[in-house]
C-alpha cells in the first residue's frame, strides 16, 4: 500500500529535508517517527526537497508499507513521536503510480520580508527583515520577465546539480500587508537556490537600485559569476503548496505560514 502525507515544518534547525549523515534533517526525523509506527523502516519521497533552514508549510510526501493502521495512527500517532517543529497534517491512501516527487505539476513557495525599521523578536528565525522601506510595485513588476519558461542560469547555486537549467514559472506576485511583503513564485520546478536568488535580485529593485528591466537583463546573461546581487537568508522561505493531478484527490493547501494565513489567503 502506498500512502500520501502533508507535513509541516519549521526548518530553522534542520540541515533541510534530505537525510544527512552528519546533520539532522526533517526527512530522518519523519522517517524514525513513522517507522514506530508501521514496525519496520519506513524511506519517504518528498515533493521538493527544501534547503537547510527553509520552512514548509505543505509538503507532500509519499510512502509504502504492507502493514495496516487507521488514519489516526498515521498522522496523531506519528505525531506523538514527531519533534514539535515537525506535523502531520493528514493522511491519504494513493494509488501505485502517485509519486509526490514526479507526479506534482507545480510548486509555490512564499518567501516573507519584514519591511519595519526594527525587527522582530518573535518571529526572527521565520521571516527576513529589511528595515529601509521597499518599493513593492516595481519589485512585483521586475517580477513579471521571469514568468514563461526560460533558461535560469543566473539564478542557480553554484553546486546546483540539475541537469538543465531550464524552468517554467507560471506565477510570480510581490504584494505588501502592513509590515509584511510576501514574495510568492509557482513554476514546474525550482533549481538550487532559485527562489532565494530571484528574491535577492528583486530586492535590488526594491531599493531602488537598479532599475526594474535589469532582472530582464540579469535572465539573458545566463552566469551568476557576471551578476552582483546577494542570496537572501533561509528564514523568510517556506514551501506552502503542491499541485497534483486532480484525479489523486489530495487535500488543497490552506496557503501561508499559519502567522500571516489571514493576510495572505
């Protein structure tokens, strides 16, 4: 049998999703705590493999297992095990051919700036301060050239292991609530570092440093070496939805970190 979860996560203290000799990752914690559960070990597929420090809000992720337990031991019951920075936030049987790495359509990830002249001790870990004041409007409009399909080159990690650098971005909106600026980019796939990389050049912007068609010219040079702009931290990241086919009926995502749900939704 196969079974989808949605997790969330908080991944200030993890070294990202993918299991790590050395490092603690969401993905061994997940495993160690449904593997209690289902009395053998348990290997999970994840729908994007986030980066260390970068926090989800919806990831989806799959598993097989031939031993049988009720939805509540899938999800309170590996919860119970879970660290508190991790949830289960429900369960579904899917068929053989779903794969929430291959099967996804689209991802969207939100990263989230607080734009105030001082910073947040609350939520310091989950959002990136900017303390000079943004221009949103010209950040969003930069946005608009990357949208389509288009060879990413310049906004890849240096150690990106992809095999082409080409994705195709079917959304990209820059918005501003109160002290909040939310950055949110759907497309097919991301490349390593893609969203943090885009975000850092689209803050260029916002503070009026380089005018809104350079993003357009930072696109066609296609080498990050050749372009000047700084990766943005972690902590303003989170994956907040997966799209699939609509014939697998997985939950929709309530998109957001659970903080700013009401100002984002």
């Amino acid at each position: 049998m196969k079974f989808a979860l949605g997790v969330e996560y908080n991944g200030s203290k993890y070294h990202g999703w993918q299991y790590q000799k050395k490092y603690s990752s969401v993905q061994e914690e997940l495993e160690k705590s449904i593997s209690r559960i289902a009395n053998h070990n348990i290997t999970t597929v994840c729908a994007g493999r986030t980066d260390a420090g970068v926090h989800s809000t919806f990831q989806v992720v799959h598993f097989e297992t031939s031993v049988i337990r009720s939805d509540y031991a899938w999800t309170v019951g590996v919860n119970n095990y879970l660290p508190k920075d991790i949830s289960i936030l429900w369960v579904k049987k899917v068929p053989e051919e779903f794969n929430a790495r291959y099967s996804a359509l689209s991802r969207t990830y939100r990263y989230i700036i607080y734009n105030y002249k001082f910073r947040s001790s609350i939520l310091n870990n989950q959002l990136f301060h900017v303390y000079e004041e943004l221009n949103v409007k010209n950040m969003h409009q930069a946005g608009q050239y990357l949208i389509g399909e288009h060879d990413f080159t310049s906004f890849r990690g240096a150690t990106c292991q992809s095999s082409t650098p080409y994705r195709k971005v079917m959304n990209l909106i820059v918005f501003r609530f109160n002290n909040y600026i939310i950055i949110e980019i759907t497309a097919n796939s991301f490349l390593y570092h893609m969203v943090r990389n885009i975000v850092g050049c689209l803050l260029e912007v916002g503070r009026n440093r380089k005018k809104i068609e350079w993003i357009l010219m930072v696109l066609n040079t296609k080498d990050r070496n050749k372009i000047n702009y700084t990766t943005v931290k972690a902590e303003g990241l989170y994956l907040v939805s997966i799209d699939y086919p609509i014939c697998f009926d997985l939950p929709k995502a309530s998109v957001g970190p659970i903080f700013c749900q009401n100002l984002c939704n």
